[in-house]
C-alpha cells in the first residue's frame, strides 16, 4: 500500500507539473519539493488512521444475531456479503426459505419456511431480519413485516433490483414522491470536469515527452511496409457517437477488408476479435501491438475530446452491432486509451466478457479508479497479456 500511495502521489505532482508547465507559471522548486512531500505524508496519515480506526470499531463492534429470508440469488448474495464483513459483529444464523435447496453451502442453516419468521426470531434471539424476496412476493413481504412490528427486532428488505445496477440507478424526489431513476448519468458534471482537466494535464505532458519516440516509429513503420505512417479508423465512442482514431499502422493496407475472416469464435460461439497469428499484421506492427506503442496517436484523440486516458476501449462499429441491449451501457463513459479490460486480460476475452468489465468501470468510476488503472497499465503492458 506504501508503494501505492508513493505512485500516487508521484503522478499527482506530475499532473500538477504539466498544469504549471501549461500556464507558464514560475513556482519556486523549493516549494514544490516540500508541496509533494506533505502531500505523500498526509495521505500516508491518512491511510494509517483508516487502518486504526478499522480495527478499534473491529474491536468494539456489537455482535447482531442476523436471520435471511429467502435464499434465492438475491438472499445467498447478502449471505455471503454478510459472511465476508464478519468485523462489523454481524452473526449470519441461517436462511428461511420453502425450498431449502436454494442453499448450496452447507455450513448455512435453513431454519424454516418463510411463514416461520416469528417463531425463529423469538427462538434465536435475532437482532436483524433481512426480507430478500422477488419482487411477486409483494404481498408476502407486507405479510412478514406485519407479523414483526411488536417484536424488538430490525427488520430491513432488499428489493430485487441487482439487474438494475447497469443503469446507475439512484432514488431521487420526485414532486415529494420518491422514485427510482433509471437514466442517472454514469459521470456527473464535476466528474466530468474534472477527468478533462486530468486527460489535458497528463495526455500533454505526456504526448511532449514521447515526441522523439513518435519520430522514431514513425520512420519505422514508414521503411517496414508500403503505405502511410498513420491510420485512422473509424470507431464507437461515447453515446455511440461515430469518430476518427488514430494509430499508427501496424497491418498491410486493405486489412480492414479481411477482418471478419480472421475474427475468431470460442468453444461457446462467443467473439474474440483479435487472433495470436493474424497474417496483417506487419512485422514492425507486431512489436508495436505486443508493446502498445501502436496506440500512442490516441494521445491526439484526448486531446481533442474525442477520447479519454482511460475508459472502455472504442469499438469498431461493426462489432457494437452485435452488442445485446445491456452491453450498450459500455458507451456512457468517454472511451478511453486504456481501461479495466486492459488491465484484467486484454484482447484475449470473448467480447462479452470484456464488455463486462467495462460496465464495472462504468459503475464504480473514479479518479482514483483512473489513476490505478494507468499505474498498473505499464505493468501489464510489459508482461505482453494478451497483447498480439
């Protein structure tokens, strides 16, 4: 974690250089050098503290007996969460349920049926009633609920909207009525912001120091193969909007032309859109696609707008065709150089998979998320995974 936060910090004071750098601001060295250091020492501080505060509240936390009903998906789900936050005193008793089968793990108890709920709460002293019951089990939920009200136990419902997550779901007011929203943006606007001010800062800061190295690949690609240095394909981006990016030129002109007849299928009949051996590609393009060098033209993409440092990765729109409804949420975020699918397995996922872990992304962005995701991107790229 020490070296987490160093890294951190480290790529906070270069954004902060290409800022300064940007506005031609003089700052004293000085000044910077001991900025940096209070910094790394606060947020050493910081994580310090969490971790003691973790442990005293591990330490004090009250034990709640914790009774579940129903053990279908959404019931095991809060079972095994429940079991996995063990330090926060919660005692996971068991399952009602009238299909006691639901329950695959054996260490769990199932201590009733669903209609047995104050009996066992009187039986085992529970603290907490836990109702996770589909959403036609309404009328069973209001049921349930009522046999508890005089009994000193907290009773809280899950409802069944885990599905509902790809929507980025919030409850808001509505006209003093509260209701679920379905289209809550996947950035707010400060996130918005702030993730164009993080790609100005570091995509030109970083384009000026590669400038040579651009140069020399350029020339490269130039000698290799008959053709131009770049090419601009036409991809996805966000909100499906159609753009131009650029890499340089890594397969023999017309590769576009053969592309469905190397595309390739697993066992399962799912897509995987790049092969091992695909016979386009050049031989300065192979090196280029296994380091990614091939990918540094993007830098021009974000600083344009029409790209991020990091995000799903555009697709070509050929490929989006063939999406399934809920792999279209991937397109609510700016599409980005790098990403989560990059750092968790690269191109050799079935596109289904990968979509997957870009609708994670969507759900759990983050400027900190970013700025792991472009740590680790390095680290992934020199050890070649799928990259081909």
């Amino acid at each position: 974690e020490f070296q987490s936060v160093t890294l951190a910090t480290g790529l906070a004071a270069l954004v902060f250089a290409g800022l300064l750098f940007l506005t031609y601001q003089s700052f004293s060295r000085w000044l910077f050098f001991i900025f940096v250091c209070i910094d790394l020492l606060l947020l050493l501080g910081w994580r310090i503290a969490s971790r003691v505060l973790f442990r005293l509240r591990r330490l004090a936390a009250v034990e709640r007996r914790v009774l579940i009903v129903g053990a279908g998906e959404v019931g095991r789900r809060v079972g095994r969460m429940i079991k996995e936050n063990q330090w926060m005193g919660l005692i996971f008793l068991g399952y009602l349920d009238n299909e006691p089968e639901h329950v695959e793990d054996e260490t769990v108890a199932v201590l009733g049926g669903v209609r047995d709920v104050r009996k066992v709460v009187e039986m085992h002293t529970i603290d907490d009633v836990v109702i996770a019951l589909p959403q036609r089990a309404y009328g069973l939920i209001n049921e349930l609920t009522l046999s508890l009200h005089d009994l000193p136990v907290n009773v809280r419902v899950v409802p069944d909207y885990f599905s509902l997550a790809i929507y980025r779901a919030s409850v808001e007011d509505f006209g003093g009525v509260p209701m679920i929203n379905l289209r809550d943006p996947a950035l707010n606007d400060v996130q918005r912001l702030l993730k164009r001010i993080f790609d100005l800062a570091l995509g030109t800061l970083t384009l000026l120091l590669v400038l040579p190295v651009l140069g020399l690949i350029a020339l490269a690609v130039k000698l290799d193969s008959a053709g131009p240095v770049l090419f601009r394909q036409q991809r996805v981006g966000e909100n499906g909007r159609i753009f131009g990016m650029y890499k340089f030129r890594s397969m023999v002109e017309g590769a576009e032309a053969m592309q469905k007849q190397v595309s390739k299928v697993n066992g399962n009949g799912e897509l995987i859109h790049k092969c091992p051996d695909d016979p386009r590609v050049t031989r300065i393009g192979r090196f280029l696609r296994r380091t990614s060098l091939d990918e540094l033209p993007q830098l021009l993409n974000v600083l344009i707008g029409d790209m991020s440092l990091v995000g799903p990765r555009p697709e070509l729109p050929w490929m989006v065709g063939q999406y399934e409804p809920w792999q279209h949420k991937r397109l609510a975020v700016p599409q980005g150089m790098t990403g989560w699918w990059q750092v968790n397995g690269r191109a050799d996922k079935p596109l289904h998979l990968h979509t997957e872990d870009d609708i994670y992304y969507v759900q759990n962005y983050s400027l900190w998320m970013d700025i792991y995701i472009l740590l680790k991107t390095p680290w992934v790229v020199m050890r070649g995974i799928g990259a081909y």
